[in-house]
C-alpha cells in the first residue's frame, strides 16, 4: 500500500 | 504603480495555464526584479514555485514591492480573449483593488482591457533547501506529458527509476501494467528532442501520476523538462519559462505504508 506524504515533512515545516 | 510589458502576451497565458490546474488562486509578489509566486495544492503535497524576471519584460515598471492575490481561474478566462500575437501589459495603479489586463494586436488596430479584482489570500513563504539531487534527467516535455497520460491509463502512481543509461518510467493498477524506458541519447541532430541524464546516484522514486500530469499542463512552455530527484526527496520539475524564468514543480513521492 503506497501512502502519499504532504511536503511538509521533507522540508521541516512542521 | 507596477506595470509589465510582455511582447508576446502568449507566453504569459500559458505560463497561467500551467499553473492553474494545480493552483485555483494565488499571491503574486512584485519587485523591482520581476515577478514571484510560491503556492501549494490544497492537498498540500504539491508546491508551485515560479519566477519571472523583470529583464524578460519588454518594459517593467514596479515602484513599490506588492503582493496581489489573483484568482487563476479568471485570470485564465480573461487570457483566452487574447489574440496569439497580441502584446500583454499588466498594470496595477497605486491605491486600486484591480489588475488591469491590456492586450494589443500586433497590427496596433485592436485595443483590448479587461480589469480583475484583487484578492485578499493568506500567504507564506516557505522556504524549499537547496538539494544537491542525485539524478537529473532532462528530457523532450511532450515526451514527458505523453508518458504521464498513458501511464495515469495504467494505475494512480508512476514509479521513475533512473540509471545512468536510461530512465523508467512503470506503473501498475488493475487493468495490468507496463512501463517505458528511455535510453539517453548518444547522437540528437536537435538539442530538444536529447534525453540526457546527470546521474551521481541511481533512484527510483514513485509519485502520483494525478499530479504529474497537472504539472504537463506548463509543458507548452518549454521544449525540455527536468526531472531533479532524490530517495527520499520531493521530486523538482522544471521548465524553463524562455530567458525570463522558470515555473517549478515540487511533489513529495509515495512511500510504502
């Protein structure tokens, strides 16, 4: 089961 | 005031068609070096980054630094009423909630202006790092746009691996699967029609072929794409908007649950 992340975690957003 | 002057008004319409579809309203930043817009996908895992730099402008004009929030959707209806070699000015007058949109014919016989409202959008700029991406594959953009509506027949996600002879691009989903390669090219007459391929590391790396394909819609803008990516890193599309700038495609890959 492939899941799609949000950008977010790449990029140190959070 | 702000006032820009494109020549080839065509090369703005399509730089709004190419972002439209991923980005249904925007913040544009105006300065005195060109034009910015940062904006994601109401999904956030998608992110839009595009410059335009005054120098491109035939004339460009920005007294002040200005954030206008416009709505692509329209912008994009306005545009189609311009003849394809009429010249574009856009011009926003100090102390106005509009954009004006003047489109002239090429033969000075035809006068056209359209006025837009401005919009109030909540922005922020976030930052993307600089990547030192392991692969870059620049290839033909309508090469790229014809393989990511065939592979979207197959399943929801494509998986691209890289190599240093060639690039894959698969996909699989219930009606079967398939995949293309693509062998980096040894002997190209034109420099367009080249896939090349900077590899320092092989990848392979799946996304959803949905996005991808929203991505295609800048392809008129360029005869090539570059495909920058990473393991574990959010794929960067580009294409070059001219010698003026760039319209830039950030999607974070799938990963296995």
């Amino acid at each position: 089961q492939l899941i799609q992340c949000k950008l977010a975690i790449y990029y140190d957003w959070l | 005031m702000f006032e820009a002057r494109l020549a080839q008004g065509s090369i703005f319409a399509k730089v709004i068609e190419g972002l439209r579809e991923l980005v249904t309203e925007a913040t544009w930043e105006c300065s005195g070096n060109g034009i910015t817009l940062q904006a994601m996908d109401s999904s956030h895992v998608a992110l839009v980054s595009l410059v335009l730099r005054s120098d491109g402008f035939e004339t460009y004009r920005c007294d002040r630094n200005m954030s206008l929030g416009i709505s692509l959707t329209s912008m994009s209806k306005v545009l189609k009423m311009m003849g394809k070699d009429d010249t574009l000015t856009i011009r926003v007058n100090d102390d106005s909630d509009a954009i004006v949109l003047s489109m002239e014919s090429q033969n000075q016989e035809e006068f056209a202006e359209y006025e837009l409202r401005l919009m109030d959008l909540d922005s922020e700029h976030l930052g993307i790092p600089d990547t030192d991406y392991s692969c870059v594959v620049k290839m033909p953009s309508t090469k790229f746009s014809r393989i990511c509506r065939d592979m979207a027949i197959l399943g929801d996600s494509v998986t691209i691996c890289s190599t240093k002879d060639g690039v894959k691009f698969g996909a699989k989903g219930d009606v079967g699967q398939g995949s293309i390669r693509l062998n980096q090219s040894t002997n190209v007459d034109k420099e367009e029609d080249a896939v090349s391929i900077e590899l320092r590391e092989a990848v392979a790396l799946t996304f959803a072929v949905r996005y991808l394909n929203m991505f295609c819609k800048a392809a008129p803008l360029s005869n090539q794409v570059n495909l920058s990516m990473s393991e574990d890193t959010p794929l960067m599309c580009e294409f070059k908007v001219g010698d003026m700038g760039h319209i830039r495609f950030y999607l974070a890959p799938k990963i296995e649950d």
